[in-house]
C-alpha cells in the first residue's frame, strides 16, 4: 500500500514556505481526490488524503498570512 501512496503524490515530505508553491499544493492536491471519486470504481480513501494533503498546505498559507498581517 506504501507504494500506491507514493504514486498519487497525496502525502507530503516536507512543508514549503512558498505561498505560490503552497497553493498549487493544494490545488493539485484537490484535483488528485476529484479525480478519485471520478474513476468507475471510486478510491475514498485515497480522495481523502488527498484532502488531508490539501488541508495542510491551506493551513501552512494561513499560518503565511497570519504571520504576515502581524508585522
């Protein structure tokens, strides 16, 4: 199963600090899990982290802005 989870790039490695980066993360993130409920035979568990996935890289933009918006 660790191999299927590596193909569809769901989980991340590392957190990057590049709100650009950050949002394409999530983007790519969320096309991934549409694309898992999409197919003939739905993969939920898989669409899932792909939310997961795309929930962290919204949470790190948020922690962006917030620390950007003190200063």
């Amino acid at each position: 199963m660790a191999d299927s989870l590596a193909s569809t790039g769901a989980h991340t490695a590392a957190v990057s600090t590049d709100p650009a980066h950050l949002l394409m993360q999530a983007i790519n993130c969320m096309e991934r899990a549409k694309a898992c409920l999409l197919v003939n035979e739905p993969m939920y568990g898989f669409a899932q982290q792909g939310l997961e996935a795309a929930q962290q890289a919204v949470a790190a933009l948020a922690v962006i802005d917030t620390s950007t918006a003190v200063h």
